[in-house]
C-alpha cells in the first residue's frame, strides 16, 4: 500500500512540474500585458509636423464645432522650431483623424512673450538671429492652410524692437495679446495656455 501511495505521489508531482512547464512555455509565447507594440503615427491634416495616434475607441472622442485660443509665449532656439507652435499641428490632426471620425474645428494662436519673435519674415528673422531663414514659417504656413489664425501682440512686438511691416503673411497683429485673448474667449473660444 506504501508503494503505491509513493508511486501516486510521485505521478502527482511529475504532472505538476509537466504541468508547469507547459504553462509556463504557453504564457511566454504570448505578449505581456505590460508590452508595448510600437505606435502607428500619422498626419490627418499637416504632413510633417504634429504626429499623433488614432485612438477611436478613447474617452473624450473630439467634438466637432469646439473652439480653442492657444497661448504661446514660450520661446525657443532660434535656429530650431518652436515646439509650442508645431504643437498646434498636432491640435489639428487630433481633430482631423486621431479619433473616431474627423471633426471641424475652429483654432487660434495668440504669439507674446518670449514666442513674439518667431512669427517674423525671413529677413528680418535672419538679420535678428544670423540664422538662414524663420525654421517656424514652414509649420506657421501649414497651420494657415489648416484654417488656423495666427496673431501676433503688437505690444510685445514693439517692446521687442520688431514693426509690424515685418510680421510674416502667415500672422497678423494685434493691438495686444490682452485684447485678442479676451475678445476670442467672448466668441466662446476655449482658453489653453501653452506652458512647455
């Protein structure tokens, strides 16, 4: 009788540690929850500026008609991008396909501060900077293409020894940030301060 409680014993054993093993084979051919697949970018609406991910089954899809007012006062290297104004293309193609289904949107910029500079033409950027060109009026372009309004505080601009007459196409001035912040905001335009 001992030998075949033994005998049991050991086929119970033997099973467990088969069994084991081939649990642990099957778990490891499949992905791990905590494994990442590489996102799939793209660019609904501007090519080459504001990658985003669709992500059609998100909470807070976009809604079509929202009205949003980007304020930008960060500055940047001069010889590179503004990454707050190329994060405005990213606003854009979010709404143009990141969700379910694209959506219209109504989207204004107001430049002050630090970011006053980087809406001027090639040549007055390139005598203020030494620099070869504005590296921000390709991304400010597509954003006009895109329906965006761009503007400018004249304050800030006169504060920062710039005239409006040197202002690229792609932004128009306004008498101040204050103003064009506060009276976009009246015609129902959501506020988002961009702070990095």
């Amino acid at each position: 009788m001992r030998i075949y409680l033994r005998l049991a014993a050991l086929v119970m054993i033997a099973g467990l540690l088969c069994y084991g093993v081939v649990t642990k084979s099957v778990a490891s051919s499949k992905p791990q929850d905590n494994q990442t697949t590489e996102p799939h970018y793209i660019h609904p609406a501007i090519q080459g500026f504001g990658k985003v991910v669709q992500l059609p089954n998100a909470v807070h899809q976009p809604r079509s008609g929202s009205k949003i007012v980007v304020d930008i006062t960060k500055g940047s290297d001069p010889s590179k991008l503004n990454s707050a104004i190329e994060k405005v293309c990213r606003f854009v193609n979010i709404y143009a396909g990141a969700g379910r289904t694209p959506v219209k949107v109504d989207i204004a910029v107001v430049l002050h501060g630090d970011a006053t500079l980087a809406i001027l033409n090639n040549n007055a950027y390139s005598a203020r900077f030494k620099t070869d060109g504005n590296p921000n009026l390709a991304c400010l372009r597509e954003l006009n293409n895109a329906g965006v309004k761009v503007s400018v505080c004249g304050q800030s601009l006169t504060a920062k020894d710039a005239r409006p007459e040197e202002v690229s196409k792609s932004a128009q001035v306004a008498v101040s940030a204050l103003t064009a912040l506060v009276n976009l905001q009246a015609d129902g335009y959501a506020y988002l301060p961009m702070l990095k």
